[in-house]
C-alpha cells in the first residue's frame, strides 16, 4: 500500500519580505509605460465617422437604398420619383443619394433624441442599421407602429378593365397585406392612385395625360376594394398570390409605412398606378428589376407578367363581380324562369307564392340565388333604397333557406380568359393590299393595347383600346410613302344588355386619317368623333350594337375646311371558329355645311395563329356622293 507525505503549511518556504517589495515596485513600472487605450473598450463611432463609413462601402450607391428612395433600377443619374419634400430628411434627397443617407444617419444615430419620428423613414433606417450593424453598440429605435404589424403574405390584386372610367380603362392594381389572424377579406388593401380635381373624364385624360395630378399611396380593407370594383363597378377581380416570405412582406410593410402623405405626380401611361406598386414589392425582396423595364407605356397587365417572370406570380385566382354573377345566374335560366326572377325583384311576385309553384327545387335555388344578386347590384347602384333591399333581400333569404344547399354548379360561374395568357401590349403590322387598281405596303405600330378582333379577354363583349396608333403606306403606282393615319386615342367599349344589366355602349377616337372628299379624293383629315348606344349579345360570343354617332372633321380637302357630322355606327361580332374573329359594320354620316352623305362598310377577319401572332383579312367600301374606292388588304400582327 503506497503511503503519500503531507507537509504541513508552517513548514512550506516563504519568499522574502525584500523579494515582495522589488515585484511590486516592477509591476508599478510596467503599468505606467503601457498606454491606458490598451485596457479600455474601444469607443463606438460618433455620427461623422458613422458617415464616413456609409461612404467607404458606398452605401448610397447600393441599388436597394435607390429603391427605397423610388429611383428605377439601373437609372443613372439619380432622381428619385417621389415629389413629396416630407418624404426626404435632406434638402437635395430627391436628387442626391448620398445627401439623404447621410441626412438619415445624423438624425437617427446621433447622439440626441431624434426630432422626426422613425416610423415616416423606418424602412430606409432598418436598412441602413443592418448594413452598419458591426460597428453600432446602441440597439436600434423601434417604431410602435410597425411593432403591431405581423404580415404573413400578401397579393397582387388586378380589377379588369373599366373603359367607362379614364383612370382605368387598361385595368388596376393594388397589393392587399395578410396576417395569420384575419380572413382575406379583412386584409389591409394598399393602393396608388391620383387624387383628382376634376369628373370631367376629358379633363382628367388631358391632365392624366400630362401628370398634373397628385398621386398617393393609401390603405383601405380589402373588402371595401371589392365593394367598390366588384359591385358598384362591375368589374371581375383576378388575384395572384405573391411568393413573398414573412420576412420580405414586413420588409414591404416598413416601406408603406414610410409613404403615407407623400405623393408622385401621376402620369396615365407610365408612372401610374400598376408601375409605382412595383417600387413597394422591390422594397420587399431585393435584387428585383420590375422598374428597370419602363417603356413608352405601362399598363397593368405588362406589370403582372414581368412579375410573373421574375417569380414573384405562380398562380391566379378568380372573383368574379356581382355582374358576371348575374350573368351566369340568367344564363341557368330559361326565358321564363327569368321573367320570374324579374317579377321577384319587382315585389311584383312574393317569395311565398313563388315557392309554391311547381318547379324544380335546382330551378328554385337558382332564381332565388339569381335575385339576391340582382337586388345587390341594385342596391350598389342606387336603384333602390335600404328599406326596399331589405324587403326584398330578407324576403328572398328566408326562401332559399327553406330549398337546402344544392350543387356548386348552380352557383358556378364561368371565368373569362385569365389576363396573363393573352396577347403582349404592343403590336407591329404589316400589310399588303390594294386599292382602285393600285397596291400598296404598309407597316403599323401600336403601343397599346387591343381591338375589338382580339378574343384574349372576352368573346361576351366588344373591347377596343388603341393609342398611338402610327400607320405608313407606299403605294407602287405613285411610288409615294405618306402617312396613312395617326390615332391618338381610339376607345370602344360594347357592353351587351340584358333583363337587369343595361349599361350604355359607346365609342371616342381622336386622331389624323385619309378620308374621301365629295371629289373622290383621299384627303388627310384630323377627326373628333364619338358615340353612344346599345349592345346586345345574340349568343355567347356574338354582340350587335347600334350607335348614334357625331363626328367634327378637319381638313384642307372640305371646301370650309372642316365640317360637322351626324349619323350611325352599327355592327355585326361573331366568332366562326375558336381562333376567328370577324367584324361586319358600318358608318352612315351627313357632313355639314358641305352637305354630303359619307358610308363606310368594313368587314373584317383576324385569326389567331399564337399567343402573340394574328393575320387579317381587311375588305372596306367607301362612297361620297356618287365616288366610292374599295379596299384590300392582308396582314399579319405581332405583338410584343
């Protein structure tokens, strides 16, 4: 067994007194010669070298500070889009980067209690914080607004469009914000839009036009969007999901929270409503280009597809609007059995009596379910007041009760072609033809958007939107190039009637053209010219339309150089075949003051090869007088 020794502490050695004394006396030297910097925390930068560091990694020069100012992608020089002064903390931050941001870092990292609140910049702060994180030991300010906030997701939200509103005849968007604790109908809907001073839709094309109005972002419950597109305006509503995460839908959120009060001055075609949402969904997830890809025009539907394209889209909802309900609704029905549900929503007939009838339970739900729509619609067009929608409403409630659920089929309702698959919005023409014995090429350009040949979007109602509408043509006999027309606006809006639904159909063009004079020349003439009237669909994809119509024209080739008309537009729309489309019309016009009756006939084919390819078949009669000139022509259209 081993055995340890012990040594007690009285008899370990113990160094000397003197030895104590010497060490004590070196270590006192040692710490005097070492500088003091050595053993104290380093100091954080003040708000100058803060700055100075900003410039060393080139801060304001990163795309995604751009962004947030609301500069395009890839612009240079710098100029941010936003016109509100609230909206930057430097007197030159609208066209200097580098001024905001350093503005930004004095008035949120100094050492004094910032005088701006941090929720109006706290996007841009957040951002500017991260990318200086390493070198900050105070935590970052918090803004109580956007610590309420808790998006989950959010989605791109397209209304079709309006061509009875200027504002949205190509159609709008707006992005609505989800969380995980409310239904898609409570969602915060954020929308940018002009704030107009004028209902006169002339005035507010011209001052559209030309960005004299004041745009804004604003926040409203998604369910009053729906309200306002969906049952006041007729207007089916697609949505697309957006495959934001959490984290990049707060990040967008921070971002909104920063451009409440502050405008852009709205411009119709290209710093509109569709193109300035693009700025929020960059904010969201950066490395995004949406704004870099800015044409002549920007209308809705190009947006969706660029963002499509750069993965921020892979599906679409419909919701249909209280309209194409109403629609489906008579489309279930028989002649008959419509005229019941007239009677019903006239008070004419009572639930009660109704019921006991001897039809189809099916045939009951359905013209119950048909009511309830039709008494919406009417109630969101002031037709009748709240005492009468009660009436009527609860009435015809407490009677479908009473039949049970039923199939979905007899509420389904069919959804027109989802926008995206449609034509791109320009388009490129050629044509080859002939016209009183001499033949001629010609080549056109359109910037927007589709005509009433195209069957994209709907087959059920007639839809023409061209702008810009450029058209060239050489003649071989005169070995002449001239300027066949220049449209400046063409709008041309057949909305079909029905027993409920009896919107009015109408047509406006501006724009330069060749027309006949009572000599029988060609002559170029500037024209003004506008109509109203009726629609009605002869089956699901045919419409008539009859339209009175006024034109005012101008040229060197009238003998008073302008003149005066009154006359009618009417028409024939069908669909031969699934990818054909054919037009059969007519103008009839009395000028004045020379006093000549003027008679356009056209008929017209477009048959749909592509996605983005077209050929037409053109045959057009004209007569002045005892003068008349026929027309040929073959084309084929590209739009990109």
């Amino acid at each position: 067994m081993h055995r340890f020794k012990h040594t007690s502490a009285a008899s370990r050695p113990r160094p000397s007194a003197g030895i104590c004394r010497v060490a004590g006396a070196l270590f006192l030297v040692l710490a005097a010669l070492i500088p003091a910097s050595l053993f104290a925390q380093p100091l954080a930068p003040d708000t100058e070298e803060l700055i100075e560091i900003a410039r060393q990694r080139h801060l304001s020069e990163d795309p995604y500070w751009r962004t947030l100012l609301h500069c395009p992608t890839g612009t240079s020089p710098y100029e941010s889009f936003v016109d509100s002064p609230a909206f930057f903390l430097a007197e030159t931050g609208k066209t200097d980067a580098g001024a905001e941001l350093d503005a930004l870092i004095r008035t949120f990292f100094g050492p004094e209690k910032p005088e701006r609140p941090i929720c109006r910049f706290i996007a841009r702060y957040t951002w500017v914080y991260e990318q200086l994180a390493d070198v900050i030991e105070t935590p970052p300010i918090a803004c109580d607004e956007a610590e309420r906030l808790h998006p989950s997701s959010a989605t791109l939200v397209f209304p079709t469009y309006h061509l009875n509103n200027p504002a949205s005849m190509f159609g709008h968007t707006f992005i609505t914000i989800e969380t995980n604790y409310e239904t898609p109908m409570l969602a915060d809907a954020v929308n940018y839009a002009a704030l107009p001073d004028s209902r006169n839709p002339l005035t507010y094309m011209v001052k559209g036009i030309a960005g004299s109005f004041k745009g804004y972002y604003s926040i409203l419950p998604y369910y009053k969007k729906i309200q306002e597109y969906g049952d006041m305006a007729q207007r089916d509503i697609w949505e697309y999901p957006l495959t934001l995460t959490p984290e990049e839908t707060r990040r967008m959120v921070l971002h909104i929270l920063e451009l409440k009060d502050s405008y852009s001055y709205y411009y119709f075609f290209d710093k509109n409503c569709s193109y300035m949402l693009q700025f929020l969904l960059e904010s969201a997830r950066p490395g995004l280009t949406l704004t870099q890809d800015k044409g002549l025009t920007v209308i809705p539907i190009d947006t969706i597809k660029a963002m499509q394209r750069q993965g921020l889209i892979t599906e679409a909802r419909y919701r249909p609007s209280t309209g194409s309900r109403i629609r489906a609704g008579l489309d279930r029905l028989s002649s008959p059995e419509a005229k019941l549900a007239r009677d019903l929503c006239d008070n004419v007939l009572s639930p009660d009596a109704f019921l006991a009838m001897e039809l189809p339970e099916d045939t009951k739900r359905m013209t119950l379910d048909l009511v309830t729509d039709v008494t919406r619609y009417r109630l969101a067009k002031k037709k009748i007041d709240q005492a009468e929608f009660r009436q009527t409403f609860l009435g015809t409630l407490r009677a479908r009760k009473t039949l049970g659920k039923g199939s979905p089929d007899e509420k389904a309702v069919p959804a027109p072609p989802e926008p995206t698959k449609g034509h791109d919005a320009a388009r490129i023409s050629t044509s080859v033809g002939g016209v009183d014995g001499d033949s001629f090429e010609e080549l056109a350009i359109t910037p927007a958007f589709t005509n009433l040949l195209n069957t994209d979007h709907t087959k059920r109602e007639g839809i023409q939107i061209e702008f810009l509408h450029a058209r060239a043509r050489f003649t071989n006999k005169e070995k002449e190039l001239s300027l066949e027309g220049l449209t400046i606006l063409d709008i041309i809006s057949l909305a079909p009637r029905n027993t409920f639904i009896r919107p009015l159909s109408w047509t406006f063009h501006a724009g330069y053209e060749q027309r006949m004079t009572e000599t029988g020349e060609m002559k170029g003439a500037y024209s003004l010219r506008a109509a109203t009237g009726m629609a009605w669909n002869l089956t699901d994809e045919s419409l008539v339309f009859l339209l009175p119509e006024a034109e005012l024209l101008s040229s060197k080739g009238l003998d008073k150089g302008a003149a005066v008309g009154a006359g009618i537009h009417t028409g024939l729309l069908f669909s031969p075949a699934s990818n054909w489309r054919t037009l059969l019309s007519g103008h009839l016009t009395r000028r004045m003051p020379d006093d000549t009756t003027e008679s356009r006939l056209t008929f017209e084919n477009n048959l749909t090869l592509n996605k983005n390819n077209r050929i037409g078949l053109a045959v057009n009669r004209t007569d002045v007088e005892e003068h008349h000139t026929w027309e040929t022509s073959l084309s084929w259209h590209h739009y990109f």
